[in-house]
C-alpha cells in the first residue's frame, strides 16, 4: 500500500517512516508538514493510507481529514498525535485508528493491517468526516486540482440548484454543499440575506433599495449587489446594529 506521512515535526516523520520500513511491503509516497500540504500531497500521490497528525499549524489534522472528502479516492486516515483528548472528535471522523505517541511499531502494524483488509471501495466507502467544528478554509475543484479558499476571504455563498459559488477575494469557485449546512457551520460570521445566499457579515457596507422597493446588499470589495429578501431583511438589519 502507498502511504503519506504528515506530521510539522521531522524527527516524528522520521520516525513514522522509520517504522513503516521496518513494518515492509508498503511504498511511502511523499511526506506533509501542515493540513495544506496533506491535502496537495494526496491528490497527487492518491496515497492508500495517510498517517495524520492532529495539531498542526494553519491547519490542523481534523480539517484536513474533512477535506480529503473532495478527493476522488481518499485514504484511509490513522491519526498520530501526541495527545489523548482529540480521540472522540477522531472516531468522529471516522478515522481508521488513533495512534498516541511515540507510536510502536506493532501498534502502527495493527492499525495498517486493518486497512489492508478493505479493499480501496470499503476504505473510501467508510471515510467520511462530521463537522465537529467550523473549518478554516473551504476546499474546491478546479480544472481537476484543489484549490483551499481561507474562509476570512469569502464574501458570500450563493447556491444555484446542485452548486454552490463561493465568492471570495480572489475570484470564484463552485462547490457541491448544501447552503443549510454552510449556515450551520459558518453561523457565527455569515448571515442569511436570502433563501440562495449567505454573505460575511464582516463584509457588508450597506442596505439599500431600488426603484421598486427590492432590498439589495452591498458588500466590501465585489461590484455584486445580493438581493435581501423580505423574510430576511428584519434579522439582517437587527443583525448588523447588534455587531
């Protein structure tokens, strides 16, 4: 099986690989220091089993492990960590094990073995990730690579039947969410201005209205005007005096 190591400190990557060499019959297809770089390492290398950490900087493990989800095939995820009260929100992750340092090689040989004996369709099948926490950034597809959106740059989500665009900063993306779920998640920094959008908060300048009456919002930075509905417009402005 091919395997991905990713840990930010180089004696742990040392280490794992190490002890996967030593385990034998398995390729290490490259290593990964932060959540980005787990993410472009796996969509290149499409490794079978990636060894994680959890605490990383910028992103950590647990985001990365959401990710990985946009991958066409993502791998089996084993958690490394150093410490024991991320266990649940792991197994909520559906990871394959949970390692805690310093790993011993026959622990590291259980957990691998496990996915040795799913094939590629269970693996991808069984990985899945709840949303124990809202992410850092947002993870898309473009012209077959991934591209992660920092969710401070994000200036609106607008859904349009099965997509939803992520308007941000530095242009557009499209993304396969349900708008429900982002309002969720992201509750605490984006608003609901309409039945199709959500707009940072942060980001908006202004309420205004056109000839016939229609609530439109402007926001910082995009020439856009996003229409307010009127189930909307009341929780919108009472929104924007109470920050």
């Amino acid at each position: 099986m091919k395997v991905l190591i990713a840990d930010d400190e180089a004696p742990a990557r040392t280490r794992l690989r190490r002890l996967v060499e030593e385990i034998g019959g398995h390729q290490i297809v490259g290593e990964a220091a932060n959540g980005r770089e787990v993410l472009l390492r796996a969509d290149k290398a499409q490794p079978d089993v990636l060894l994680l950490d959890i605490r990383m900087p910028g992103m950590d493990g647990l985001e990365a492990a959401r990710h990985l989800t946009a991958l066409d095939n993502p791998p089996a995820v084993i958690f490394t960590t150093a410490y024991g009260d991320h266990a649940l929100e792991a197994f909520a992750a559906h990871a394959f094990d949970y390692l805690l340092k310093p790993i011993r090689k026959e622990r590291l040989l259980q957990a691998i073995t496990h996915v040795r004996k799913l094939d590629r369709a269970q693996s991808a099948a069984l990985t899945g990730v709840a949303a124990a926490r809202a992410r850092s950034h947002i993870c898309a597809r473009v012209r077959g690579a991934l591209q992660l959106v920092p969710v401070g740059e994000i200036v609106y989500f607008l859904a349009d039947q099965k997509y939803v665009t992520v308007r941000h900063s530095g242009g557009s993306v499209l993304i396969e969410e349900s708008l429900k779920t982002l309002e969720e998640e992201f509750a605490a920094a984006f608003t609901r201005v309409h039945r199709n959008a959500l707009v940072a908060t942060a980001h908006i300048i202004g309420l205004e209205r056109d000839s016939d009456g229609q609530g439109h919002v402007r926001l910082r930075g995009v020439a856009e005007r996003l229409e307010v509905s009127r189930r909307h417009a009341a929780e919108l402005r009472q929104r924007l005096v109470g920050g």
